[in-house]
C-alpha cells in the first residue's frame, strides 16, 4: 500500500488494504479466472483478525482462500 500526490496536489491511496494475503492470483478453471489469496504462516502461528477477514470474504465471493503453512497446503488449497 502506497500513498503519492498529483500534479494537481491530491493525495492518493493505492495498493492492497491491511489483512491482505501475502500470495495474490487467479486460477483458470473451466475457462475462468478465480481469484487466489494465501496467507502464509510458519508452523503454530495464527493469523490476526483482519487477515481472516480478509480470506472469508475472497471465499465469501466465490475465491478460493486459506492459511497455509508449506507449499503442499498450498496446493492441496488450489485443488479444491
């Protein structure tokens, strides 16, 4: 997330809001783009609160989400 000014004074806010997953992407399926977000986490850590947030409403819309810990979660997350 980043935040810069115009030419005309104006600031703007850009980027991906806090709680957002460290691995953003769209996977095809049946000729359509899903949307991908996965949070990252090493064994026994938890995600805060607005990271959660943020993976159920990616699934709440019809992404696929998930907390994962090794890249076979990860992928066992994309074959679903």
């Amino acid at each position: 997330m980043g935040t810069f000014k115009t030419a005309d004074g104006a600031f703007v806010t850009a980027g991906l809001p806090p709680g957002s997953a460290d691995l953003i992407g769209i996977q095809c399926r049946a000729g359509k783009g899903i949307f991908v977000a996965l949070e990252v986490k090493l064994a026994g850590e938890k995600p805060r609160p607005d990271q959660l947030a943020f993976l159920n409403r990616i699934r709440d819309l019809g992404g696929i989400s998930g907390v994962v810990t090794s890249v076979d979660e990860a992928l066992d997350i994309l074959r679903t």
